[in-house]
C-alpha cells in the first residue's frame, strides 16, 4: 500500500511536536491504535488488523505471522487540534518481555509515553515492567483504558488495578458510556460533557451533555481529578477551598502542568478495534504530554551524588574535563543527538536510529561519535514510517529520523559537532537469561553463520553470539526462548542459513 507523503517543513515550532512511544504488555492493543491513529490522522485509508497479519507497524514476516510486534517501529503524523497543527513522531514497542530492550532505548529518547492496557485484565506483568522503565526516564504518561466493547471489560476494575499496582496519580479524565457490547462514548470529565460515536468507523461523532444517569458519577471523577491538580497548581487549589467554580481552560492547564512533572497520569477510556475514543486520546495527547521543550532530564552530579533535573536543555559529559555541560533543545545550538537502535535494511544497508536534542544536520556531512572519537559520515537522512523511507535534506532539533552509512555507531552513543564535543548518558540493557547451541546443517553455511550473527549482535544489545572454547560450539544468548527462536527464523528467512 502507498504511504502517504508528508510534508516536515508543515510544523516548524517544536513546541508543538510529541515525542511519544505506545507502551503495554503484550495483547493490551498497542499496534491496534498505532493504527488507528493512523488511520484517523490521514496517514492510512484503511486500517489493517494485527488478528489478519495486516498492520503496518508489524512489518517483519515473524511479526505478522504471530500477531505480535517484534521490534519497535517509529513513524510520523500530524493532527489538527483548535486550530493549530501538531506533529506526532511515535514508536510502537513491542509487549513481550524477552524483547524488552526495544522499550528501554525507545523511552530514552522519548519525551511522553501511552501506556495501553486490557480493559478486562487491567495491570498485567509487563505493565509493570514498561511503567517502571518509563519511570528510570522520567517520561511523564498517559493511561488508555482499551478494549472496553470485549465481554468482561470493566474500567473501573481496570482503573482501581492501576491505582494499586502503578501509581496513586492515576485519575480518569474520561469516563466510558455503557460497557461491552453497549460502549458508545465517553464522558469528557474536563469539559462535562459526552462524545458519542454514531458509525463504526468512529468519524461520526456527536457531543451531548452527559447522560443523566452518569451525573452524579461523573461528577465524582472530576472532584477526584481536581484535588489531584490542585496538590501541583495554587490557583485551583485556592478556587477548590473557596468553593468557586473552576472553568474547563484553568482545570486544562492545571492537568499539564501537573502530568509534565510526573505528579498525574490521566487515564482514558477507549476501544481501538471499534474506533471510538482515539479521537480524544489524539486531542488530551497533544493538551497534556511533553513538547520536547517540556521534558525533563536528569542527571547524577558527580561530586554530590544528587541527581539534577533539567528542563529545556539535556545535560551531558564534556569528553576532556569530564564536567556537566548542557545543549539547549533549539536548532541555534551545536548538533548532539543520540543513537538509540541499529537495524540492517536489505535495501539500503546500516540504519541507524537517532533523536536529535539540538541543532541542525545535514545530509552528506561528517559527524563526530565523541563516545568513540571517529568521525563518521551521513551519507542519507531518512524520516521512517514502518518499513517505508523517505528522504530529507536536513534534520532539526526535536525529530527522530534514521541514517545511513555509519560504519562503527554502537546503540546509546552520542553523534555531535567536533568542535562541541558531549557524551550524552548512555542506555543500559538487562543481561542475556537464556542460551542455546546452534550448528549450521552445511559446511558451506559456516563463513555465513558469522557474518549474519554478527549483524544480528550489532541490532540488539541484549543478543550474544560466541564460540565456546572447549566444545567449539556457537552459543547464542537471550532474554528468552522467544527471542532466540525469532532470531533463528531470522538466519533462515533473510540470510538463507538453517541451523
């Protein structure tokens, strides 16, 4: 299918990009509104389903045959909110634990998080471990309550999960209207009022007030919403003692302010498969999670051991003295940005994924690796949409695009300007937990063996390949029976090696 072409000069200001990754345990339905959000920002006329092996963002041929995302995938869109346009650059992780590692380097590089869950299962295992790894990055999150049309479902029994399990700063900010088959809308506590969806597609929507037997509940919702914000905002604070009334717009802003410092996480109801409440999702996206300008950074001070937090500019290491030296998150300052995933392309070569924090870089120039000290050239810049390429001359502060033609850039290494060198923090992976032996059934496959697996190590830090010095044997290492399984299928299907 034809990807629709987009044009990157269409928002200029990065105070209106996000930065976001679509986080769950696996089955939540991430790849799902992936999709939907796709479909309804225009970047796709038809969705296709993760169950029928037709999802975009699941490209690869294992990916599509277990219906499970494998690797992250990043892509762009732009959506249209109260007359001002936002540009989403998004990643979709997968939910599985042994590939986990593609979480971690995607939260590093990212400035706010969806968390999906299963509206019949609430807070399962990797919910926990993906909360906790966004967490370790400060990104400040966003609950999606999916699934709320499937038998079972209970939002509320969901909401009261995260609230055990996660975090007591979990607050609906909408509440569903009827449940399973009956789920038709939300309620929309900021504004009271009620969206409701008259066509499966989800584009007909018609705002009512809220439904009279939801009143006293809504009502409820918003109390406990406000009392939250007011914990992080005086004026609320001031007008919920007072007894005055507080206006959509002050509770809006109070709910930012409060979600970027991690003081809040607003939950929302949904169903990405009926197409009913990705609309609002999109919208209370672009109200209340970071700009790249909003995020904060942290770092360890050296001499105190206290950590620091910095907005508006990542702290790094300068190489030579080893101080804290810090870049301002605008296109006037020195170019730095961070590898975060290596990929090999069969049709272009060596991909390397990267987020630029400041500056601007082009096309066909040299770069500085100050954590290896090699300069390196760009031979192409490439904005991804899944498996699709498309070209650009020039990259700016705030994108997230991909490079080809670095030949020694190792995930988590910092690509910046010669003259300004910094060493941005790393990323950190868990251990390999699991080992296989593998022989290739031909002689002949032996030299190919090697070359394909070190291709293989080079993609993921959590996979290891070595000879063993007393047997000879080649033992491949994991993060579980899955991931080496995959990765065997891999040597088959794309390097033509059965072992």
């Amino acid at each position: 299918m034809a990807v629709a072409q987009l044009d990157y000069t269409k928002v200029k200001d990065t105070h209106f990009y996000r930065n976001i990754g679509i986080i769950a345990h696996v089955d939540a339905g991430k790849t799902t509104t992936t999709e939907r959000i796709l479909f309804f920002t225009g970047r796709k006329h038809k969705t296709g389903e993760v169950h029928e092996g037709a999802a975009e963002m699941d490209f690869m041929a294992q990916e599509r045959e277990r219906g499970i995302t494998i690797q992250s995938a990043a892509t762009t869109a732009y959506w249209d909110l109260e007359g001002k346009t936002y540009r989403f650059n998004i990643i979709d992780t997968p939910g599985h634990v042994d590939f986990t590692a593609e979480v971690e380097r995607s939260l590093r590089v990212l400035d706010g998080a969806v968390v999906v869950f299963d509206g019949k299962m609430g807070v399962e295992p990797q919910s926990g471990k993906v909360w906790f790894q966004a967490e370790k990055y400060k990104v400040p999150r966003m609950c999606y309550i999916n699934k709320l049309d499937n038998i079972g479902a209970d939002f509320y029994k969901s909401y009261d999960s995260i609230v055990e399990h996660l975090s007591e700063k979990a607050v609906p900010i909408s509440l569903p209207i009827g449940i399973e088959s009956e789920f038709n809308g939300i309620v929309d506590l900021v504004k009271m009022n009620a969206i409701i969806h008259k066509d499966d597609e989800g584009k007909v929507i018609e705002v009512t007030p809220v439904p009279e037997n939801l009143k006293a509940k809504s009502q409820e919702y918003r109390n406990k919403l406000i009392e939250i914000v007011a914990d992080s905002d005086d004026i609320i604070a001031e007008k919920y003692l007072e007894g005055k009334e507080i206006t959509g717009e002050e509770l809006q802003a109070g709910i930012r302010k409060a979600t970027l410092e991690s003081k809040l996480f607003p939950v929302l109801a949904g169903s990405s498969l009926r197409n009913k409440g990705i609309q609002a999702m999109l919208d209370n996206v672009c109200r209340y999670l970071p700009s790249p300008h909003d995020k904060y950074f942290n770092r360890e001070d050296k001499e105190t051991h206290e950590e620091k937090l910095y907005k508006d500019e990542i702290p790094g290491i300068e190489p030579d003295t080893d101080e804290i030296v810090t870049r301002k998150l605008v296109d006037s300052d020195p170019f730095c940005g961070r590898v975060f995933k290596l990929a090999v392309d069969p049709h272009v070569g060596n991909l390397a994924f990267f987020r630029v924090y400041s500056g601007k870089l082009d096309a066909g120039t040299y770069i500085y690796n100050s954590s290896t000290g090699n300069k390196e050239r760009v031979g192409r810049i490439l904005m991804m949409h899944a498996k699709h390429r498309e070209e650009a001359k020039e990259v700016k502060a705030g994108d997230i695009a991909a490079i080809v033609g670095f030949k020694d850039t190792k995930t988590g290494q910092t690509i910046c300007d010669e003259s300004n060198p910094i060493i941005l923090e790393s990323i950190t992976f868990p251990e390999p937990v699991v080992k296989f032996a593998i022989e290739p059934k031909t002689k002949s496959d032996q030299e190919k063996l090697s070359e394909a697996l070190g291709k293989l190590v080079s993609e993921d830090p959590t996979f290891r390949a070595e000879t063993d010095k007393e047997t000879g044997q080649v033992i491949i290492s994991g993060m579980g029976e899955l991931h080496l399984d995959i990765k065997v299928d891999i040597l088959k299907r794309e390097y033509g090696i059965e072992v």
